[in-house]
C-alpha cells in the first residue's frame, strides 16, 4: 500500500504541532533491521569492482553517456572514458585504501581538459564544455542494483575545503527525476576559518506529481506530521523545468547535536525507508544509530531507486567557492572523501509461499518463497522475489523485469531458467558472473532504467557450469534510446550502394522503404525493415538482435526477437525458435517447428497466434478476448488427444510428447472456452 499523510487543511497544524519534539527528536533508538535481507556489504577490501557493462557492480559515470555533475566547472569522470595521453593524465579519482575508497576531486590537465571539451561536444554539451576544469569520483549501482525500500548505509569520512560537497543518495532507477533521497549530504570544513555549514549535513526527501508514465497523478499536497518545527512541516517547493519538485529536508548539527566531528572521524548515515515512512539516522557506528529526521513516505517514492556515493567540486562563484589560492589544498589526493562501507538490505517480501502447503510459486507481488525437500520447479512473478531453495533437483523460471531476485541454496543440480535476458546463450550467462562478497551476481544492465540482477546467495563464481543456465527468447537493452554516444536515429543507405555496415561494435539500420543488405555486427543490432527485397546478414554469434518488420516476413537466421509493426501482416518465427511480438492490431504470429513465444499487448485487437505441428515447446503471453488461437487442420485433427495441465505459469495444452503450448494467467476452463473445447 502507498502511504502518505493527507491532512485537511484545518487538521495539518494541528497533526504538526503535536508531532513536536516527540517523533522526530534526535535521539530516538536505532533502526530495526530484524525483517531485512542482507542485499551489499562492500569494504571495498578487493579494490573497486567496476561494472563494465558485462560484470562487476559499481558504475562510475553516468548511465546517460554523459559527462555531467550538479556543478558546472566539474564532471565525473574515470579512467577508460578518454583515451591515450588525456587518459594517462588523468589523476587517480577512485583509489582504494586500507582506510577504505577514496573518492576525489581533480583539477583538469590541459591535454586531458582538451578531450573532455571534445567528448562533451560530441554528446551535444557544447555549450557547457568550455567551462569544465576540474573532475569529481562518484560509483552508483545505476547498472546493477535498485530496490523499493530497505535500508541503506554508508560509513564515511568528509573532506575539508569550500567547494567540497559529498553526498550519499538514492534516485529513480528509471527514466525521470525526482524521486530522490539524500541520505547525507555534507559540505566542507572551512581550511582557515569556519563557515555556517561546518560540522552540518542534509537530509532530504524530493518528490514531484508526476508518475512512472509522466502523468500528474501524485498527491504532492502533503505535510510532514513527524516535523520537529512549523516551519519544516511543509515541503519547500521549486519549479524545474517543466514541473515542480517538492522535498522535505533537514540540517543536522553533528557538532552541536552529538559532538562529532565529521571530517576528521568515520561516521555511519542510514536511512530506513519504508511504505510508510522515510527515517534517517546517524551515529559513530550502527550500534550508536539514532533517528535524526523521519518523513512520511510521498505517493512519488514508491519506485526502485539505485544508490550513489559521490564527491562533488564547484568553484563556480558565490558563498560556496574556495578562495583560488585555496584550491590546490582542497583537492589535495588525501583530502578525499573516504567511504569505509556501503551496506544495502530489503525488506523481506510480506507475502510468504510454501511450496510443501501445496501453493503456486507465481505471483507477481514480491513474494518469499520455500521449496520443498524434492525436486521443484518454482516459478515467482515480477515482483522482488526470494526463493529459498533446500533439497531436490530444483528448476528456477524467471522473467526479467525491473525487480530483481534473490536466489538461496542454489546448488550444482539446480537450473535456472533465464526469459527475456539480454544475452541468447548461457555461455553469455557465465561471463557475467560475478563476485560479491560471499554472493555472486548476475548482473544484466539497465534498459536504458531500471537495472536487474540475480543474486545467488553464499557461494562462488567457480561452483556454477553453463548447464545450469537455461537462455529462452532474449531481449537486447535498448541503448539507443537515451545514450547520448549511440545514434540518435537509425542508419540509412544515404550513399545509394546498396549495403549498409556500422563501424561500430553494434548497428542501427532501416532501409528507408528500398532494397538494401544489412550486414550485422559482433554486438546487438536493430533492423527495421520495410522493402520484401531488403536482405539481412546477421552473424551466427552476433548478440541479441532484433528486427522490426512493416511487411509479411520470416524471421531471417539468427535474429532472437521480431516485431511487428504494421496492421495486416504476418510474422512467421525462423526454425530455431523466436520471440514474436507486435505494437500494432491486426496481425498475425506463426509459429514455426522450434520453441517460439507470442508476447500479446492485451489492448490491441486483432491479433491472431497460429499453432502447427510439430511445434516443440511454445508460449503465449497476454491472450485475452482481443485475441485468436488459430491451430492448423493437421493440429486441430488432434484434438481428442490434446491433454490440459495447470502450471504455475498458467495452463499448458500438450498436442504430443513433443509438442506444447503454454497460455500464460489463464486457467483451465477458461482457456478451453476460449478455444472452443468447453
């Protein structure tokens, strides 16, 4: 449930003026952390383990392709992003210690400042290049990992120095912003004399009206019961861009509050979020956690957010630049901002399946799930699901969404299913294994929001073989929609030779209505085809591909996913099995002789999936009333042999030992009324 608190006006200072001094006190008892999963605990004690778009975990740029901070002088930057001289010239931003992982801000070398400049015109920010001179270190899980609710920690040391301005935050792991949460964010100490914010740190909640969709149906008209003051009551509001963003938020006096000194101690700041409320906490260690400020959870901070811990640097003017004789002390390497943990945890799914209590594993609510003693197959929803897994020779079928899964007891007999990933072999699968503390993780990118991982818990890269990874009907990200260093728009035969090639690692192609061949890369390509001449030449072991067609067409060699894209045509999946899908109404998907499945949207009519023997083993998603199942005479000549099967997908039609259809979230009687056999 969504929870905010909506007083009516005459009730709001009221619900206020009692909440003073009671709820939101300092000194408040600590988080609960009885009903949370243990997600992360990095040290950073094995270096930083980059996320390189296959394996690792921490991303340290931005996921937009961009060069960009919230100071117009600084971006965050790495080593890999530039190349030659400039790459070699740029200091060490992210370094690993014995004290934990140094995130530092850098003046800009001139020949590294050069490319920058370039890199940045060339993802169309020209116009702020010119006045980037410096570099700031952050690492984000923006590729990884995101969550709705939990607890998130970070134990930490501040740099000193005007300009300096580290933070630990969560955002919105999709496209968009707001929602976010500033777990902490502090400023730096004053070198020679004090400023107003030594000593201080914020804590903040931002909002907006807007939902996933970009449609106002928000409740931002809210006020914070919990608010120590009238004044801090209601959300301060601004106007951004197109919207206005809203937050509730919080200075914390360290100093004069606990005594502690922030820039020359470790700290721990936390943050327990949860459908009801938003509570922050600080303390010298876990042990010492007390609550410092507690906000109603708003109607926009419902999503998965991903974390992110940064250094930033501004020397743009105003009360918080440094004096330019100052500069070189605050970017001194030792004067980082040092993070000595980071510790992620869920909270554990309310809804509890057993499977020996004889219940479906499928519910597309976050679910915690039991298997029994033998051998099971268990196969939970599009939820944030845990599945617990003790004896048997289990069989795990997941879907990819925007939630990820959590995995216990996974052992060598074990298989897991793996649909709409984006890799198309389980080769694939095991490069992207990686190492986590005592956890390994399969992580599969955002698309271009939203990352997904699998996690499986207590064991090692080292005790998983290809044979337990079973790939069905991949999906490629879509990088191109928002990466400013992809094509903004698909590549055409503008010479008129007739072949269109890519000189990059992946392609994007249309054949703007004429004949032309399109040849393939080693990586993930996109074909949108209109011309019945247009011939597509597509590498054995080139990625996940896909192709969107406007006329009748086979689904060429080695394309994984196709989609239709104009009314009145038919797709027919290629031999080796396909993932045919469409945008538009009245079409018509065929099946071929290998595994094929049909992803049907619910609201376009017209849409007709047609069965023939053999058929191996098929499955259909999203048939409903709009939609035929269309079998041919030599199927439909079987039909006193067809046999009916609950699954917990749904209910499965087997035609033969070898040949089956799976109707996803319909039920037996429904599905035989829908297919004429009731």
């Amino acid at each position: 449930m969504h929870f905010a608190v909506h007083f009516p006006k005459h009730l709001r200072l009221w619900a206020t003026i009692i909440s003073i001094g009671v709820t939101g006190a300092p000194g408040h008892s600590g988080p609960d952390l009885s009903n949370t999963i243990l997600i992360l605990e990095e040290r950073f004690e094995q270096g930083l383990n980059r996320f390189d778009g296959v394996k690792g975990l921490w991303s340290t740029l931005p996921r937009n392709g961009r060069l960009m901070t919230n100071a117009a002088e600084a971006v965050f930057l790495d080593h890999g992003v530039l190349e030659g001289d400039a790459d070699d010239a740029l200091p060490v931003l992210h370094a690993p210690t014995k004290d934990g992982l140094h995130l530092r801000s850098a003046r800009l070398p001139a020949v590294t400042q050069e490319a920058v400049h370039d890199y940045m015109h060339r993802t169309g920010q020209g116009k702020q290049a010119q006045r980037v001179r410096y570099a700031s270190a952050e690492i984000t899980t923006s590729q990884t990992w995101a969550q709705t609710y939990g607890y998130f920690e970070i134990v930490a040391r501040f740099p000193r120095g005007k300009g300096r301005w580290p933070a630990f935050w969560l955002t919105h792991a999709g496209l968009g912003w707001p929602p976010e949460i500033d777990v902490v964010e502090a400023y730096g100490a004053g070198l020679d004399q004090p400023t107003p914010k030594d000593n201080t740190f914020n804590t903040a909640v931002f909002f907006d009206a807007r939902d996933r969709n970009m449609e106002e149906t928000h409740e931002v008209n809210i006020t914070n019961p919990f608010a120590e003051q009238l004044k801090n009551a209601v959300p301060k509001s601004k106007e951004r861009g197109n919207t206005t963003v809203y937050n509730f938020w919080r200075l914390v006096d360290a100093q004069g509050e606990f005594k502690a000194n922030i820039y020359d101690d470790f700290h721990t700041y936390a943050v327990m979020w949860s459908p009801e409320s938003i509570v922050f906490y600080f303390g010298k260690d876990r042990d010492s956690l007390r609550e410092v400020y507690r906000t109603p959870t708003p109607d926009d901070v419902h999503d998965p957010m991903f974390l992110i811990a940064n250094d930033q640097f501004t020397a743009r003017g105003g009360f918080w630049s440094p004096r330019p004789n100052a500069i070189d002390r605050v970017l001194d390497p030792q004067n980082a901002f040092v993070v000595q943990s980071v510790v992620v945890r869920a909270l554990s799914p309310e809804t509890k399946i057993s499977l020996a209590d004889g219940a479906s594993a499928f519910d597309h609510r976050s679910t915690e799930v039991f298997d029994t003693l033998g051998d099971d197959y268990i196969a939970p929803g599009d939820g944030f699901d845990v599945v617990h897994l003790t004896g048997g020779r289990d069989q795990i079928g997941l879907t990819r969404s925007r939630f990820n899964k959590v995995i216990s007891g996974f052992g060598p007999d074990d298989i897991v299913t793996l649909e709409g990933y984006p890799f198309a072999s389980s080769a694939s699968a095991m490069k992207r294994l990686t190492q986590v503390g005592p956890d390994v993780w399969l992580p599969t990118g955002a698309d271009p929001g939203d990352p997904h991982t699998v996690i499986f818990k207590e064991t090692t890269v080292e005790a998983f073989s290809p044979h337990q990874f079973d790939v069905k009907w991949p999906v490629p990200l879509d990088h191109w929609r928002v990466n400013a260093l992809k094509p903004s728009a698909a590549l055409s035969d503008t010479d008129d030779d007739g072949v269109l090639n890519s000189d990059g690692p992946e392609a994007w192609y249309t054949d703007d209505g004429a004949p032309v061949r399109m040849v393939g890369t080693a990586g993930s390509d996109r074909y949108f085809v209109t011309h019945p001449e247009t011939v597509i030449d597509e590498p054995v072991d080139g990625g996940v591909d896909e192709i969107i067609s406007r006329i009748d067409m086979v689904v060429p060699a080695n394309i994984e996913r196709a989609i239709a894209q104009a009314q009145g045509i038919t797709l027919t999946a290629r031999p080796e099995g396909s993932r045919l899908e469409t945008t538009v109404k009245n079409v018509t998907l065929e099946g071929s002789v290998g595994n094929d499945l049909f992803v049907l949207p619910q609201d376009l009519a017209n849409v007709r999936v047609r069965i023939d023997l053999p058929s191996a083993q098929d499955q259909l998603r999203g048939f409903g009333p709009n939609h035929s199942l269309l079998f041919s005479d030599a199927l439909n000549a079987t039909r006193a042999d067809w046999r009916f099967r609950d699954v917990p997908e749904g209910t499965q039609i087997i035609f033969s030992d070898e040949d089956s259809l799976l109707v996803e979230g319909i039920g037996q009687e429904a599905l035989r009324q829908m297919i004429g056999l009731s």
